[in-house]
C-alpha cells in the first residue's frame, strides 16, 4: 500500500501547483480583494453599486474564459502545445497579481480591469493544468493524485492567507483595511503562486497529443466543429458534463453566496473568516479520504454521496433564518461549514478525475476546454438564479433553497452516466 502512495516527480510537480495557485482563490477571489476593492478602490461608490461591480467583473471573467476554452484546449492537443499555453497563462496572471497593487484609493475601474485580467490568466492556465493530469498519471492513480492536488490546495493556500491576515491585522484595521499591507499581500500571493509553480514548469511533461499541423489553428476550428458534431460517439463524457453543469452550479454558489448569507442572518465578519479558514483546513483530509473511498466503491458513488450532502446543506441553510436562539442558529452554522468540508473537496477533485477517465487521451486539452466551459458557464447561472429568486420572493432563504433543484437534477444525470 505505501508503495501505491508514492507520488512520481511529475505527480508532486502537479500536486505543488494546485498548493501554489489556490492561494490566489482565497485571498484574490473570496476573502482579502472584495474587501479591498469595497473599502480602497471603490470607496467612494455606493455599496450596492460596488458590489454590482464586483459581481460583474467576477461573471466578465469567467465569460471570457467560457469562451475561449474549448478553442484554446483544441490548440493545445498538438504535440508541446499544452505547457505552453500552460505557461503563457500562468504568466499572465501572476503579471496581473503583481499590477494589483499599484491601484490606489478610488480607482475601481483600474482595479477590476486588473482584477478581470489576472483571473482570466490564473482560469486559463487551469484549464492546461487539469488536462495535464491525463498525462501526469495512470487512470488507476487520477482519484488519489487528484484529490491530493485538492487536499494540498485547501490546506497550503492557508499558509499565505494567515501571513497575510497577520500583516494586516498587525497594522490595525480601526480605518478599514491598511493599504500597504494589503498590497503587499498580493505580493505575497503572486510570490507563492510562482515558487509552487517551479516544478511544474520543469518537470510537467505532455505525454498524450494529435500529431503536429501545418495548419494548427484552422484544424483546431476544424476538431472542434467535428467533436460537436459527432457528439453521440462521446455520449458519456457529454453527459457526465451536463449533470456536471448543474451540480457544480450548486456547489459554486453555496462557496460564492455563503459570506453574504451569513451577513444577512446576522453572522460577525470575523465569525465569516473563522469559518472560512476552518473549511480550508477540514476539507484537506476528507478529500484526501474522498480518493481512498473512490478506489474501494466508486468514483460514481462517492461523488453521488457529495451531491446527497450538498443537498442536506442546502435544506438546513433554508431553516436558519427561522431558528430565533442565536447560540443554536450559530451551532448549525457550524454544522452546515463542517458538512461542506466533508463534501467540497472531494466532489471537486472527483469530478476531474471522474472526467479524465471518460475522454480520449490525445483529445485531453479539448474536452477539459469543454469542462471548464460547462463550469464557467455554472458560476454564472447559479448566483444569478439565487438573486432572482431572493429578489421576487424578498427573502435570501428561498433563493438558498433554489439550489437545490440544481443538485437533484445533477445528481439524476450522474446516476445515468455509464463507468
């Protein structure tokens, strides 16, 4: 069994890169940049209209990236073409990352442009990272070294954050975040991101590709139109990716709404941030175990039992506003952040590696631009179904409970996908 455990240098390499570019979702995506771009860049807005902003520069991001990525993993087949576009976006964010600290107090547009720019880079060069996981390992080993990849993310992007909220918290925050120690966190940031990333610019190695063009990006548009055509020939991957879209719906939403909730039922900030910081570290192990489970019933099945515990959050999450008793409200608070640990981890990490077992080989950059299409356009629609729902209904409670259609339809398409 030990032995089954040892990671190959371009398993680590692989490993070590989610450990480097998680830090970015953490504290770029959900903690330490809304805050900032709120309270610094777009100080003199008011909230509602800041928050809008921020909201459409997150959904501009992932659109751009929905609509590049099956192009762009078409290109990137080609024999050598995946580290390189790999590493031309890896590049690009970290350029962007290091720009954010030269916005300045009320210089909001320049700060979501930036913003905008340097998540396209950090989400394109996933898309080359998750389609290098094909080449990487055996499908034997994906579950685990997948699942350690999202593991080692959850608990290593700790790290830089906790470095990072002690500068800040050192520094005082009696007038709002301080300025140069949050933008020297994002210093930070990039800087972890680049070191983690070391290995995997040495060692990650395309095994798997289409023989070379003279025509590379007109045969690309050329794949590309043929797989859509002849979708009935990948009948399962196409469906797995259909329950995909509305699951992983769910799931983004409850990660990307779950702050905002909590402010409405009342929750304190620093109770939000403990939370957060207690799900990063309790998802490590259990996705770690979500990977162990997937070898001894399956990949399926395991990512069924996710959808199940996603669906009971959802349900107790609806119940909240009606508990009066805070010390009990607070209690299932903590309950509902424990069982999104259990399932976070491992329903992401098995996704992928359920994915990668599904889809030709050589074809790995196209279909895994065709996954992180299906995912982009989720983060999309499911905040959004959520807001129309709170807002015809004037209640946060009912847009939660909307969520959960996403899950039962995803889990019935799930169920129907073949090993």
């Amino acid at each position: 069994m030990g032995k089954k455990l040892k990671m190959s240098r371009e398993e680590l390499s692989w490993v070590l890169y989610d450990v480097g570019n998680s830090a970015f979702v953490l504290v770029m995506v959900t903690a330490i940049m809304p805050i900032f771009f709120k309270d610094i860049a777009a100080s003199h807005l008011p909230g509602a209209t800041s928050t809008a902003h921020w909201g459409f520069a997150n959904s501009a991001a992932s659109l751009i990236l929905a609509c590049l990525s099956p192009i762009l993993g078409a290109m990137a087949d080609y024999h050598n073409r995946k580290k390189i576009f790999f590493l031309f976006f890896l590049f690009f964010g970290l350029s962007f990352t290091l720009a954010l600290p030269l916005v300045g107090q009320g210089q909001w547009l320049l700060c979501l442009f930036l913003f905008v720019l340097a998540r396209v880079g950090w989400a394109g060069a996933n898309i080359f990272y998750d389609a290098f996981l094909i080449d990487i390992t055996t499908k034997e080993r994906m579950d685990i070294i997948s699942t350690r990849g999202y593991a080692s993310g959850y608990i290593g992007s700790v790290i830089p954050f906790v470095i990072i909220l002690g500068l800040i918290l050192s520094a005082g925050m009696s007038e709002g975040l301080p300025l140069f120690e949050t933008r020297l966190g994002f210093g930070i940031v990039a800087l972890w991101w680049l070191l983690l990333s070391l290995p995997a610019m040495k060692n990650l190695k395309q095994h798997h590709y289409i023989p070379h063009s003279t025509t590379p990006i007109a045969d690309s548009f050329k794949r590309l139109w043929k797989t859509l055509i002849e979708i009935r020939q990948y009948k399962q991957p196409f469906l797995f990716l259909a329950a995909y879209f509305f699951y992983i719906d769910g799931v983004g939403t409850i990660i990307s709404m779950s702050t905002a909730y909590g402010r409405d039922l009342g929750f304190s900030v620093t109770l939000l941030i403990v939370v957060l910081l207690f799900i990063q570290v309790v998802a490590f192990p259990f996705a770690l175990l979500s990977g162990r489970l997937a070898t001894i019933f399956s990949t399926k099945r395991v990512l069924l039992w996710g959808i199940g515990i996603y669906c009971l959050v959802t349900l107790l999450a609806f119940l909240l506003p009606s508990i009066d008793n805070i010390s009990v409200k607070t209690s299932l608070f903590w309950i509902i952040a424990f069982l999104v640990a259990l399932a976070m981890g491992g329903i992401q990490a098995l996704s992928r590696s359920y994915f990668g077992k599904l889809i030709p080989p050589e074809k790995s950059a196209e279909f895994f631009g065709f996954y992180n299409v299906f995912g982009k356009f989720a983060a999309i629609t499911g905040p959004f179904i959520m807001g129309i729902v709170a807002q015809i209904t004037g209640e946060s409670r009912w847009g939660i409970l909307s969520i959960l259609l996403l899950f039962i339809i995803g889990g019935f398409l799930l169920s129907r996908v073949e090993e």
